[in-house]
C-alpha cells in the first residue's frame, strides 16, 4: 500500500478497500487512546464552511485539537470568497498557510478545483455530491456493531443524497451488501453508482437499488436514513415530504422487517416524524449517538493518516 500520506479525501473513491480497512482499525485503536501521540503539533487544518454544522465542525476540531494541531474554523461569507474571490486563488493562498484544507461546500466542483490548486490535501467535510468522512464514521459503527463489514447487508432507505451516494461506495469497498430504497428521480448519483459497483465487483459487495423499502429493509442487520430535506433544498421542502412520506419513513413497521438484532443509523442532524419515528430514532437499538461519536475518532485517523 503506498500510503495515504497528502492524499485527497473527496468521495471515498480515492481510497483502496485495504485503506479503508487501515482508517477503520487506526480509529478503533486512537478511541481507546487517552492521550494520543501529537501527531499533529505544529500543523494547522484549514476549515471552511458554506453550510452549517454541528458535528462535523464539532469534531474535527477537537480531533485537531486532541492531536496538538490547530484548526482554523473559516466562515464562506466571512472569508473573500463570499465576495468572489476565486476558489483557485483562495487554494493557492491557504497552500502558502496550512497542511490541509477541509471544506463544506455547496457544489463538489467547489472541492475538485479547491484540490486541483492545492497542493495540501483536501478533504471533503460534505458537498452536494458525497460525504466520506460520515461513511467512514458510519462503518466504524457498523463495524463496531456486527463485528465485521463482509457480508453485512445495510438497507438505506430514502433521498439518494451526498450520505448515500458516500455510503454506497464505502459499504461496497468494505463487503457490505447495501440496498437502497428511494423513489423515482431521487436515486443516487449516476457517477457513485458507477463506482460502488466498480467498487462491489472487486469486493464481492452486492448493491441492489429499488423503489420499495420493505425490499430494502428485509433481512438488514442495519437501517439506515437521512432527512428528505438537505441543506440548500429547503424551497423544495412541501414537495419532497409529499414524495417521501408516509412510504419511506423508517418506522417500527418497516424496521419490524429488518433482522431482530438490527441497529438503526442516521448521519444527523434528525426530523423525528419525517424520515424516522421518535420511537426508532430514540430506541435501544438506535446507534446514532455512537455514529455521532465516531466523527472524532474517524477525523483523528484520517489526519493523522494523511499528514
Ligand atoms: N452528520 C453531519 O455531518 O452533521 P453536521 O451537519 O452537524 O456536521
Ligand atoms: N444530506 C444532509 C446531510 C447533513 C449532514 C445534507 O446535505 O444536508
């Protein structure tokens, strides 16, 4: 393996199955670490946001911080790029500055130019096209969970969004069989699909994509959903919730025909009553805290990893 050493991280792609299996058992071991080697001291990780977030921001951060480097939270409308400074000059400038530059960002051309004109790596903190570092959380969960990732099967049920499109490509690199649901004109992107199947035919994953949940949820060991309204699409929002409710809405019924032991999953922020029930979101077999919690030990492995 030649290392992840100043790669890119924009669509989980980029990464080898054998990679992604190296950030999965990285994170598991610097969860367990207290005081973790200061892999980071000196080096700083620029952060910039189009978009809100919690979690995402949350969590670099003090990964940043927990490996004695410094992250330097940027604010889109704050920085000249709200004012149309270009996305290539920007680049070029934070290049002279950091040692990587993470981004959230509205179009994922936005993080291909940034990447193009950096020489740092760039890391995808969620476009409208993926969100890797949330798979990578997702499969530590997962992983953490049910022991193993080969063979699991993983029903996504809902908007074929930026979660899905990531999760599909991760599940299929790492032998997870994933079944997606969503209805006609919300399917995941052409180009993910392309991938996660180039990805499942060397793993032996299978990737199934159909219209009825219930084909998607039977016989899961895990259930996964996101909201029906992402960032940036909230014009849309009567329309969506028209299209998505009440058939794919994870409820106790249609998460009655996942395995027994089944665990629910949501990358959050939630919308108890539109893509899942409170009783499911909240319930035992809800590990959405966990996922949350994984933010940081996945964040923690991907830098130390890169840099
Ligand atoms: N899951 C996730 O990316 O959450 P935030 O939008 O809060 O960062
Ligand atoms: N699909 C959601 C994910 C939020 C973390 C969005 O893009 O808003």
């Amino acid at each position: 393996m030649a290392g992840l050493r100043g790669r890119d991280l924009l669509s989980l792609a980029e990464f080898s199955s054998k990679e992604v299996d190296l950030i999965l058992k990285t994170s598991l071991m610097l969860a367990r670490q207290k005081r973790p080697r200061q892999s980071l001291r000196g080096r700083t990780i620029a952060m910039i946001f189009q978009k809100p977030s919690t979690r995402t921001r949350a969590s670099l951060e003090t990964a940043v911080n927990q490996l004695g480097g410094h992250g330097m939270y940027l604010s889109w409308n704050e920085m000249q790029l709200g004012r149309g400074e270009t996305i290539a000059d920007t680049a070029r400038v934070l290049d002279r500055y950091v040692d990587v530059i993470a981004a959230r960002v509205f179009a994922h051309a936005t993080l291909q130019e940034l990447a193009e004109h950096a020489k740092a790596p760039v890391v995808n903190l969620l476009s409208d096209g993926y969100h890797p570092c949330q798979t990578l959380a997702d499969l530590l969960t997962l992983l953490q969970y049910k022991r193993r990732l080969r063979g699991s099967k993983l029903a996504y049920v809902g908007d074929g969004n930026n979660v899905c499109n990531s999760l599909m490509i991760g599940c299929a690199k790492t032998g997870v069989n994933i079944s997606v649901a969503c209805p006609d004109g919300y399917r995941p992107a052409e180009e993910a699909d392309r991938l996660a199947r180039k990805a499942a035919a060397e793993s032996g994953a299978t990737l199934e994509i159909t219209d009825d949940p219930e084909v998607a949820v039977k016989g899961s060991d895990a259930v996964y959903t996101d909201t029906f309204v992402s960032m940036g699409m909230e014009n849309e929002k009567e329309k969506r919730l028209r299209t998505f409710l009440p058939m794919y809405q994870v409820n106790s019924s249609l998460f009655s025909l996942a395995k027994p032991g089944a665990i629910f999953m949501h990358c959050l922020p939630a919308h108890r009553g539109e893509e899942v029930t409170g009783d499911v979101l909240d319930g035992s077999r809800s590990v959405v805290w966990d996922q949350a919690e994984n933010r940081l030990h996945t964040a923690k492995a991907l830098l130390s990893l890169i840099l």
